[in-house]
C-alpha cells in the first residue's frame, strides 16, 4: 500500500509540464481563503477551509497540488479497507489498488478542485454502508452522517449520490434501514453539520439554484447522453471489465449477495446523471467500490490451478490499457506538441470544449495557460499608479490569477463573474482602472466613456491560451463617480 501511495504523490507532480500554469478555477478557489464564508455562488465552503491553510503555509504550488494528491492517496486506503472487508487477499489489492491509480481518478487528483474530496466522500460513504451491512453497528450510520455532511459542504454533487441509494435501499433487504431509528437520527445529525451552509443558501436566494440553471444553459446543454456513457467507458479503460464483474457478482456470487444495493445505487445514479446530461466526470465517485468488489471476485476466480496464472495478465492489462493515455490525458506535453499531434486528441474527443467545437488544446490544458502572462502585464502597469486603482476583469480566471502571481500585496483584482461580485472593495474613491476584456468583449466600450484617458497597454500574446488575445487597458481621469456607477452595476447583476 505505501508504494502505491508514494507513486499517487509522485506521479501528480510529475504529469505536469511546468510550461502550464494553475488552473483557472484553482486561482477562485485560492482567493476564497481570503473570504470566508459559510457559502458561496459555485461551491460550499469546504474548499475554501482548505485554501485557507494553504494560504497561511504559503500558498506554494506545491501545497495547492499535494492536497488534491492526499484526497487521492486516501481514496486508495479506503479501497484498500473495503477489500479487507470483503476477506480479499493480496492480489485483490493490487489488482484494486492499480486499477484506482491508473484511471480517471489519477487525472482529477492533478487539479485544486472539489472534485477529489468529492471521489473520496463517494467512497467513504460506501465502506460505511458496507461497514453497516455487516456489523449492524449504529455508530456506522453516525459515521455515513458525518462523511455525508463532509461530501455536503465540500460539493453538492453527493446529494446524487443520496438520490439513488434511496430507491435502492428501497429495492434491497436494506429497506429495514427505514425502521432503525438511529438511521433517522443520524440523518438529523448530518441535517445539522450542514444547516450553516443550507442557512446561507436560504439568506442569500439559494445561488445554487442559479449556478446550475446557468451551467445547464452555457455547457451541459452540449453534452450529449451517448458522450457521458462513453467516458464512463474512458475513464477506467484498463479496468472496465473489473467493475462489470462487480456488478455481475452481485447476482451470481453468493456471498456478494447481499450486497445489491450497491448495484442498484450504481444504476439509479447513472441513469440519473444520463437524465439530466451531465459532465461525465460527476459520476467518477461511484467506481472505486466497484473496483473493490470487481478485485475479490476475480480473486476468486483465478485462486485456483491454472487459473492462478493469469493473475499477472489482470494487472498488465491495466497499466498496458492506461499507459498510452498518459500523454493525452495528462498535461505533459507543451502545446505546440499537441498541436503537432491533433488528430490523436480529435480522435479521442478531448479537443472539444463546453461551447462544443474543437480547439488546438484540451480545455483545461488551455485554462492552465497565459495567466502569469496577465499577471506580469497588470503589475507592470500597477507599478506607477497603485493608489485607488481597481483591477476589473471580465472572468474570475483573470481576476484569481492576478491575485495568486501578484507581487503588490494592495493590488486586489475583482469582477461581475462568480464569487468576485462581493469582494469589490468600494470604501475609496477611484482615480484608476485597469480593465482586463476578453477577445471580443464590448466591456471596453461600456467604461470608455467614464473616463478622459483610455489607452491599450498589451494582451495575452499565448496562442494556446484560452484567455488568447484578452485585452488590457489602462484608464484613467474618471469624469464622474466610478464607485457609484460600479455598485449599481453590482446590484443590477444581483438582481438578474
């Protein structure tokens, strides 16, 4: 087990080319630190407890990308205790500990997102169920509350989770779960580690409900259904055939039996996620208990005679499936390599992005470049004139990486865009403003007006980037009240 968790932390810093930068949602979650809260637009506040650490031990690149690496390493160790639990033997582990390195899971670790504790929660939540069907322990439904109330208030995403163990529940000789009272007050528990967050949801007009509403809009209505189940192919494409063998030994091995409510929790989900053409990445949780499962039960089938020789051949076909996605899936090669190498990316559909049509890049390789660019560019402007100057970007990529690669402690970049609408700092009158307007963005035109001085200064010169020809400008001599004009832009944009 130790090997296989110092492999996870080497391989995270080591499948990223330095050519890249953070990713643009990595730098809004950074700046959260700097704003806590019990809720935000996008996320719960979980993220930002974390952010909150790294920023007062640092906030090196090094601890931004070690704790998405811990979330993974200890995905493994749960793995690992859910097949003890299951009495598998040694080459389940292996087996089950190399099929969760070498997927999907391997890739979602590299990124400073809730998506690994998200993986982790999923799991845990798993093996406390197991743990219960086994033991008939309550303080294992107190446990399942608290990992549930953790999932909660680091990402929404588990509610999904709940929505189809419930039926399957239902379904299952798992329904006595109904009648146990302690399931019921262990539910009140985990109601009441996370009523914070459903407070400031309610205080503030539930801006989930808005996010999702907008994320429907702008990027799933491009996903189609066919796409998601294809990556759930994708994502363990060296060990698909353990998690069907999961699902499969759920009705013909005995012993696993009792256990399928983990098969119809997998099917209830799944279909739900295909309902409402989600990102296929939000299912990925659901898999490394079925890799568990899948692990024992070939154990079992391959424990005997000449059987026991094709035991190696499970884990080759892992690393041999997995290891010719390291270069495409994984941020290793400089740009003008992958645009060398474009039909192999086209092919495998991982040059489309959420507005549906095909780039040179990746989407996340290109949000990973051209944001110390921006950076360097703003500084260089704040130099000369960093009192009462406000940094306005169009997005909350450019607004956070200003922030991180900053070299001014007084320069706080700000926009309309997610969280950043509530860290305008408006106390001082504004005499400056540095505007940073993406390609094609009218912003310019809409402040030009505002002031007696506007000038172009430079743009994101990175081809590869996504923020590729955003524009900086330089404006200067207010004719009238800016701090007025922006809060009530801020409040029109409240009140859209």
């Amino acid at each position: 087990m130790w090997l296989f968790i110092l492999l996870k932390f080497s391989l995270q810093y080591l499948l990223i080319n330095p050519v890249y930068d953070l990713h643009r949602d990595e730098y809004l979650h950074l700046d959260q630190a700097k704003h806590l809260a019990w809720g935000y637009l996008s996320v719960p506040p979980l993220t930002s407890w974390i952010s909150y650490i790294i920023l007062h031990m640092g906030n090196t690149v090094f601890l931004v990308k070690f704790f998405p690496a811990l979330f993974g390493a200890l995905t493994l160790i749960v793995v690992w205790k859910t097949i003890e639990e299951l009495k598998g033997g040694l080459f389940a582990f292996l087996v089950g500990a190399s099929a969760v390195t070498f997927s999907v899971i391997l890739r979602v670790n590299i990124l400073y997102q809730p998506n690994s504790l998200d993986i982790l929660c999923w799991t845990s939540l798993y093996f406390t169920l197991l743990k219960y069907i086994n033991s008939e322990k309550r303080r294992w439904l107190w446990v399942a509350a608290f990992t549930c109330a953790i999932g909660f208030l680091n990402k929404y995403n588990v509610g999904f989770l709940l929505l189809g163990l419930l039926p399957a529940l239902c379904l299952t000789e798992q329904r006595k779960f109904f009648i146990n009272k302690h399931f019921y007050f262990s539910l009140a528990f985990m109601l009441l580690l996370v009523s914070p967050n459903i407070a400031w949801q309610i205080m503030h007009g539930f801006p989930v409900r808005d996010h999702m509403e907008d994320l429907a809009a702008t990027q799933l209505a491009n996903i189609h259904r066919a796409d998601f189940l294809k990556e759930q192919l994708l994502f363990f494409i060296g060990s698909v055939y353990i998690w069907l063998a999961a699902l499969l030994s759920f009705f013909i091995y005995p012993p696993f039996r009792k256990y399928r409510v983990f098969f119809w929790s997998f099917i209830f989900t799944l279909l739900l996620y295909v309902y409402l053409q989600s990102k296929g990445y939000y299912a990925v949780g659901l898999y490394p208990v079925l890799l568990a499962f899948g692990s024992v039960y070939l154990e079992h089938l391959l424990k005997n005679g000449w059987k026991r020789f094709l035991q190696p051949l499970v884990i080759a076909v892992i690393l041999a499936a997995f290891l010719p996605f390291l270069k495409v899936a994984f941020p290793v090669m400089a740009p003008p390599d992958i645009e060398k190498r474009a039909k192999r990316f086209q092919k495998l559909d991982l040059l489309r992005w959420e507005d549906g049509k095909d780039h040179s890049l990746p989407q996340d390789f290109a949000d990973m470049l051209g944001w110390r660019e921006l950076a360097s560019s703003v500084d260089s402007i704040f130099d000369g004139i960093n009192i009462n100057t406000i940094v306005l970007c169009d997005n909350y990529g450019e607004a956070g990486a200003i922030n991180y690669y900053t070299r001014h402690s007084n320069l706080n970049a700000v926009s309309f865009n997610a969280d950043y609408i509530d860290w305008f700092q408006l106390q001082t009158p504004i005499s400056n403003m540095i505007l940073i307007s993406e390609k094609e963005n009218k912003s310019v035109n809409h402040y030009k007006p505002l002031f007696n001085k506007v000038t172009l200064t430079g743009s994101i010169k990175n081809k590869f980037a996504r923020e590729y020809g955003t524009s900086i400008y330089l404006m200067e001599s207010p004719n009238t009240s800016i701090n007025k004009f922006l809060a009530r832009e801020i409040l029109q944009h409240k009140q859209h």
